[in-house]
C-alpha cells in the first residue's frame, strides 16, 4: 500500500517537534522534509539545522516516518568558457550540495533524497545540457552506493514529461537513480496518470500530488489536476512508496495553515487507493 505523506512546505514555521505530532494527529505515515542546507534559516523544520539523532526520534516516537529529504539541487550548470570554465569555474558545486544532502538523509535514516535535472540553457546543445547534467548525476549516485539512499530525479524544467525524466535515468544507468514524479507538472506538459505511471515503471519511486485551479493551489480533490486518476492509477500498479501531498504555504504565505490544509488529506488518499490497490495487477515496488 502506498504511504500518505505530505512535504513541510506546508508548515515552514514549524519546529519539527510540531511537524511530527502534525502528521500523527492527521493520520499521514510519512512527511518529506525540506531542506536549503545548513546555512540556511528559511524554515524551521530544516533539519540540517537540528542535530540527527533528535529529529530521528521526534518523527519515530510519533510512528512516523522520515520519507524524503527534498532538495533544491539542480546540475544543469553551464561550464564558461568553454574548456577553460573547467579550470576557472566552481563546476562541481551542485554535485558537492547533492552528495552533502545524501549524507544528512543517512545520518536521519531517510531512504530518498529529490533531486533536479532543470533547464537546457538558450542556445546550447540539448545533447551538450544533457550530457553534463548525467555526469553530475552520476557522481552523486556515486557517493550514495552502499549508503541505504536513493536519489530521486523530480521533472520540471527542461524535462518536464515522464518520458523525459525516463530517458534521462535511463541515460544515467545507475540502480541508485529513480524518478519523483510530480503530478501537476507532468499534467500540465500533457502527461496523462496512465501513461506517466506507465513509462516510469519500476523507476518511479516517489509520487508527488498537488491540486490547482486556474494555477492557484485548492484542497485536495476539488481542482483541474486529475489527482485520484493518478492516486488510483498508482494502486492499481502496486505502487508502495510515498505518495507527497504538497501545499505550497512556504511559497505563498497566504494559503490556509497546514493544520487546515491538511485535515482530511491522508484520508482521502487512502480512501482513493484503497479499491484500486485490490485490482493491483503487479507490484511496482518502492521500498528499500
């Protein structure tokens, strides 16, 4: 069965402590943690910013889980000038961000760590963009072996679609690197639930879900944004990793509080997986 989650984006003003006892009193299995490093004083549940062993059990006493750790990596960087920008140019900065995110999702048992490709600058080659946002990748994948992490590659971007996202982990070719597919990005590129789910298969391993009417969050269930399709689609294809409910109150300080926001939401995913899950042609597995 798939596992309810939602991201702290929700909440940036909350301390972990809160943010634990919210996803106990709102029946969520998981939350995925996000994180700007450890300089950073953005949100308050950071938890680069709280010792490790801490913030593993203030999530543990509560029964929940620490599911992913979300990053704001992205490796499209370009190299300038060209062969001479390897010298100059701090060219491995995003790979030494990842590899630190990986190390913090071990110290705090966290299974995944999301990721970006992003975007292929104007005028320059795809094949060029995409070769190097590989070779980062690949490092970082690299770092995590025999860590208990995975990488997860979020679309967005320059690589919006599933297939896109796909074809980049396929280049990659690397067991540690999988996909965290967002929903309402995908959607809104023209991905459909089915065939999204379809072309990730195996590789999909962290579910993102969103609703939005005329590209302004609303509850879950009530916008243009087919998310039971997706969440039905998921439990039909034995999907069993977290499903990441996002409310993007640390963007838009004005969205209702995340204890509102939230009420209801595990719920009602489970209330959508449940029949479908029972139809589950084969397993599509997730778990570590």
């Amino acid at each position: 069965m798939l596992k309810p989650t939602f991201s702290t984006v929700a909440c940036p003003e909350l301390s972990l402590r809160a943010v634990a006892e919210l996803a106990e009193r709102h029946g969520f299995e998981g939350v995925e943690l996000r994180t700007f490093g450890d300089d950073s004083k953005r949100m308050a549940c950071d938890p680069a910013l709280t010792a490790e062993d801490k913030t593993r059990t203030l999530f543990a006493s509560r029964g929940v889980e620490i599911l992913s750790l979300a990053t704001s990596c992205r490796f499209d960087a370009t190299v300038f000038p060209p062969f001479i920008g390897h010298l100059v140019c701090d060219t491995e900065r995003s790979v030494r961000e990842a590899k630190h995110a990986v190390d913090l999702a071990v110290r705090i048992e966290c299974p995944f760590v999301r990721v970006f490709a992003f975007e292929i600058a104007p005028r320059e080659k795809p094949a060029a963009a995409t070769a190097r946002i590989v070779d980062r990748l690949r490092k970082v994948c690299d770092h995590a072996d025999k860590t208990g992490a995975r990488i997860v590659l979020e679309n967005g971007g320059s690589f919006e679609t599933a297939v896109q996202v796909r074809d980049l982990i396929e280049r990659v070719n690397h067991p540690l690197l999988g996909a965290c597919y967002a929903l309402a990005t995908g959607w809104a590129a023209g991905d459909t639930a089915q065939a999204a789910v379809a072309a990730l298969g195996s590789r999909l391993w962290v579910a993102r879900i969103k609703d939005l009417e005329n590209g302004a969050p609303v509850r879950l269930g009530t916008g243009e944004v087919p998310c039971r399709e997706f969440v039905e689609t998921l439990a039909r294809a034995g999907f069993d990793g977290p499903v990441v409910y996002e409310w993007d109150r640390a963007w838009m300080p004005d969205l209702a509080p995340a204890d509102e926001a939230l009420a209801g939401v595990a719920a009602k995913i489970v209330e959508w997986a449940a029949p479908a899950s029972k139809l589950a042609a084969g397993p599509l597995h997730s778990t570590p």
